[in-house]
C-alpha cells in the first residue's frame, strides 16, 4: 500500500452562513459546525484511505470566533496521521471577510475516523508523510494525542505511553 502526503487528502468546504442556521445572536450553531467539519474530515479520510470511514471520536473541538449569519465559512480538513485503520483528521475553520476576501481562522477541531469494508470491519489504511512543517507538527502530536485517549480509556499503560511521558521527563 502506497503512503500518501496530507495534500491528497485536503478537503475544502465553503458555504454562506443562513439565518435558519444560527442562534438568536445570530451566530452559527455550534452543532451546525461540528456537522459541517465532520462532513469535510470524512470526505478527507475517504480520499486518504479509498475506504468506507465511519467517525470513531472528535477529539478536540475549539470555538474559538463565532461566526456570523451571512459570513462565508471554509472548512479546510486533512488528514494529520494515519494509524492501522484509523486516521487523525484536522479541521481548521475560517470565516472570508465579506468586502476585503480576508480570511480569518475562527476553529479547529480533531477527529479520529476508521476504515471499514462493506461489512464494517477495519481496514488497514495507507501510511501518512507529511511535508510542510505544520503537517509534521501534526503528525508528531497525533501519536502523543493517541497515547493519551489510549491511557484514558484504560487501553494503555501509562508506563507504555514513550511519546507522550517524553513531554513530562524531558
């Protein structure tokens, strides 16, 4: 199976915020949001895989700006790291100013998708080689990102997490 770079897998979702979409302070809800970015990372980690993905977890979400009704907002989403059947998929979120076509970063979020087969079984997925230096930023935090979740849940030794002990020992 042939590795692939983060680009090959870039998605980019652009769409103007609609008033039956936001809040009464006229924002986007923030629901609305998170569908738009799982839509776009899901469409990345088919393009990286080739495979069914099904969402195993959002791992990280920031609302950082609102945004508001009539701004048109992107959702750039690649893939940061490819694991045996799962993938780390980065959303970074942008609002367009209106008159200047500025953009401005508003959120991020992280999600972590799985390869299936036509039954529903994981699939192994092609490896990742990132390229630019926030592509191997990353691509170096998923694995720490991973050894966390992993800990947490009970699936993983703290003593066993080398990455992510490296952080706290220097």
């Amino acid at each position: 199976m042939k590795a692939k770079t983060p680009k090959e897998s870039l998605t980019i979702v652009t769409d103007l915020i609609l008033p039956g979409e936001t809040n009464p302070l006229n924002n986007l809800f923030g629901g609305e949001l998170l569908a738009r970015m799982d839509k776009a990372c899901s469409i990345a980690a088919r393009r990286h895989s080739s495979r069914i993905v099904v969402t195993a977890s959002v791992n990280h979400v920031a609302f950082n700006k609102s945004v508001p009704v009539g701004s048109v907002l992107m959702v750039e989403a690649k893939v940061s790291r490819a694991f045996k059947s799962s993938m780390e998929v980065y959303a970074d979120v942008w609002i367009e100013d209106r008159e200047s076509g500025e953009r401005t970063k508003a959120n991020e979020a992280i999600y972590t998708f799985v390869a299936v087969d036509r039954t529903g079984m994981p699939v192994k997925v092609p490896q990742l080689m990132p390229e630019t230096d926030l592509e191997k930023t990353r691509f170096e935090g998923a694995l720490r990102r991973k050894q966390l979740s992993l800990v947490l849940s009970g699936r993983m030794k703290p003593e066993e997490a080398h990455e992510l002990k490296a952080l706290f020992t220097g």
